[in-house]
C-alpha cells in the first residue's frame, strides 16, 4: 500500500509531541527487516537527530543478536517487538542498560509480566508500549508504562493507550454503532498518518475504509478493543481471536493468560482453534516445556475456566516459530498442532 511523505512527516510530528525526541549522542537500536514498517522509525528518527543507528546482521539469530548489542555499547533507544523481551527472559540478570532512555515495543501485544521483567534491566527508561498496523503508518496510539507500578493491562495485555496526537480513534460494534465506555468492538483509525488505501484494489478498499457521518475516513483494523473510563484503549486480541465452541464465545486470549498464570509469566503460550467439520476445537501450544504431560496444567484451566473454554489438546515446543517480523508465528503454531 502508498504510504505518503505526508503520512511519514505526520508520524514524525507525532512522535515528537508524545515527548520522544532523540539526541546527537543517543546510541539507537535497529533490529528489524526493510521491509518490516518498524524499520523506518528505527533508522529515520535516529538520522533526523543525528544520532547513530546499530543494526543487526540477517547472519545472527536475532534475540542473541540484540542482546549483545545492548550489552556492548550501552544502548540507549530501542525499539523492539515484544517476542524479543519473552526471549531474553533467562538472560534478565545480565543485563544492565542503566544509558537506556527510551525502551519502545510494539509489533504485537505486549505480555505486562515480560514488561515487568524487563523494568528492571532499564530503570531510567521511559518505556512505552505503542499499537498500531501499517495503514495509520507504523504506530498511531501510545501507552507510557509506569515503571514499577500496576499498569493497566487486559488479559495479561499492556493497554495501547491513546491516540497520538493527529489521530482519531473509534470503537464501533458489529453495525458500525459506536461503542459506550467498556464495551468492546473494531478499534478504527483515522487521521493524517492515515493511508488513502490499497493500490489498484478497490474491492478490498472498500471493505477496510469507510466514512463516518462527520465526513471522517476511518480504517477498520480488526483488533477487538474497548476504551476504558479515561478513554485508554484495552486491547484484547485480534477479531479472528474471538471465536465460537459449543455456541459459546470464546477469547483465547483469556485461555492464554490463565495459562501464563500458571506458569507465572515465564512461558509463552498460544491457543488455536481447529474445525475439522465437527465444529471448533481449542488446542493449546506451550513454548520451553518440551516433554511435559500437561496434567497439571490442564487441572490448573479447569479450576479457574468453565468446561467449553478448556483446550482439548496440549502441546510443548521447545522454541515458538517467528516469522520474518520477529513476532510469534501463530499462523505455523496452528499448522503444527493442528
């Protein structure tokens, strides 16, 4: 899809308005893909303040490789996708970033038991947890954490927070009614960061944008959100990640945190779904818990869960797949599994 110089420049204000304003001496982090949009912040903010980029080889795995550079030379701005953070957990006491002052994620949500594990490797660091998909121009709403304090988390979930300033969101239910306070739908966008839409596909144009009865264009992400009492966004998950067993709905991403609970924040777990023609099937994957009966884990669910939300099957990987994003690779998760 076209995103505009205008777009980017509209992002760049932005940012800048959140209070993220970068300096000639900041040593800033670079690890993701060209073709990946969080590329463009990671290097473009850096060269407008003059400050100096540190990339990751595409030789080098990638969590070892950011660690290092962290390590090394102190960074002190970085960007990175939650997955990254999850897998760095076990290396959590050897690193010491006391230079860091700006400690962004975004990419996927965030886990608030990773975020709390991480407060403590940069304790002078602004750290926000940002949202935001391509189509608004890399991220377009903005949740600073509150080191050490209870931030406002959904499932297990860091809260998106508000819209950056120049963007306009809305949280509209299955007829395109708005939403009240706490009630969850389709997180749109609007905005000068806004694309003007996909390249000769006026099919799919038309099913992602609409307009608003104040003439505004909006995006339809599909992300399940609600606004809370102070108007920050609660992220639960993607629509597809809502789902029906039984003619019950289902949020896996409520299977998902009570399993991490379990756990007590230090494995990462996927739910799925599988229809094989008799209807919809929860499946649970479990990362670094290789060879594990799942008895145990399995009684934990049924203690705190009502029977059609327990998954029918449990799996351990030793390591979860990433695609080229560096986020978690549900989509082979599911393959795998299934």
């Amino acid at each position: 899809m076209p995103i505009s110089r205008g777009n980017v420049a509209a992002f760049v204000d932005s940012v800048g308005k959140l209070g993220i304003t970068l300096k000639p001496e900041d040593r800033c982090l670079q690890m993701f893909d060209l073709t990946f949009d969080l590329s463009v912040q990671s290097y473009l903010l850096p060269l407008l303040a003059g400050a100096c980029v540190y990339t990751v080889s595409f030789k080098e795995i990638k969590y070892q490789a950011v660690f290092a550079l962290l390590d090394e030379y102190h960074l002190t701005a970085a960007l990175m996708v939650p997955s990254v953070i999850h897998s760095l957990r076990p290396y959590m006491e050897e690193i010491s970033i006391p230079e860091m002052r700006y400690s962004l994620f975004c990419g996927e949500a965030l886990n608030i038991d990773d975020a709390k594990a991480w407060y403590k490797c940069v304790p002078n660091a602004s750290v926000w947890n940002l949202y935001g998909p391509t189509e608004c121009t890399i991220y377009c709403t903005a949740y600073r954490m509150r080191v050490f304090c209870a931030d406002k988390q959904t499932n297990g979930n860091v809260c998106i927070g508000k819209a950056m300033p120049g963007v306009k969101t809305m949280v509209i239910d299955d007829k395109g009614i708005p939403c009240t306070t706490g009630t969850k739908g389709e997180l749109c966008l609007a905005g000068a960061q806004l694309t003007q839409g996909y390249w000769n596909d006026e099919k799919k144009n038309k099913e992602a944008f609409f307009v608003a009865d104040d003439g505004t264009r909006y995006y339809r992400t599909g992300d399940i959100c609600a606004c809370d009492a102070l108007g920050d966004i609660e992220y639960y998950g993607r629509k597809d990640s809502q789902v029906k067993v039984n003619g019950y709905r289902v949020e896996l991403s409520e299977i998902e945190c009570v399993a991490r609970n379990y756990y007590n924040g230090k494995k990462a777990v996927v739910a799925v779904v599988t229809d094989r023609g008799s209807g919809n099937t929860i499946k649970m994957a479990v990362e670094q818990a290789e060879g594990n009966s799942g008895f145990e884990l399995k009684s934990f669910l049924q203690s705190k869960l009502p029977p059609y939300m327990i998954p029918r099957e449990i799996h351990f990987l030793k390591k979860f797949p990433q695609n080229t994003n560096n986020k978690i690779d549900r989509k082979l998760i599911k393959e795998i599994i299934g």
